[in-house]
C-alpha cells in the first residue's frame, strides 16, 4: 500500500486550494464582465458553469499539449488567473439596471 506523507499531503491541498480558488475568481470575473445583470439563481449558475470551464481548461490544456502534471497544471493555473486578471483590469462595470447605451432615449 502507497502512504502519503503529512508534507506530501499539505502540497496537494495547497495545490487543490489554488487551482479551485482561480478558478473561482475567473468565473466570477467572466460572469460580471459577460452577464452583468444576471442575479439569483441564474447567476449562480452561470457562475457554476464558467467556473467548471475554467477548471477544466486548466486541466485539459496541459492534457492536449502532452505535457499533463502537477507543474503544468500549476502553470496554466497561473495563466488562467493572468488572463482573468486582465480582463478585470479592462472591465467596465455596468450596474444592471444603468440604460443601454444603444437604446435611444423616447419620451413617455
């Protein structure tokens, strides 16, 4: 039977925690920058859904290149939370009820 250290086991959940975590915080960022007005339940899911994306880009792209591990999963972490941090930067926030900028102004 294969035993795990107590170190070996820290790295690993530290290494679980960041991975979730960025993708958490990209999902959170994609949801605000795409969808900005969605609230509740279909937030949430959304927020669901772009956050089990970018889990698994951070896992299938290194599985495409060949080169799937424990460092390159940590690099592509690192470059999805990059790219996140990006798109923040260059976010405008919209708050949801503000008017389209497209939608022309009618009288009542």
């Amino acid at each position: 039977m294969v035993t795990l250290g107590f170190g070996a086991f820290l790295a690993a959940l530290a290494m679980l925690t960041a991975v979730l975590a960025v993708a958490a915080f990209a999902a959170h960022v994609a949801r605000r920058r795409l969808a900005p007005g969605l609230t509740g339940l279909p937030g949430a899911l959304a927020w669901a859904l772009l956050a089990t994306t970018a889990l698994i880009v951070e896992h299938l792209v290194p599985l495409a290149l060949g080169v799937l591990s424990r460092g390159s999963v940590l690099a592509a972490t690192a470059l999805v939370l990059i790219a996140a941090l990006v798109a923040r930067r260059g976010a405008r926030e919209v708050p949801p009820d503000a008017p389209s900028a497209a939608a022309p102004d009618t009288p009542p």
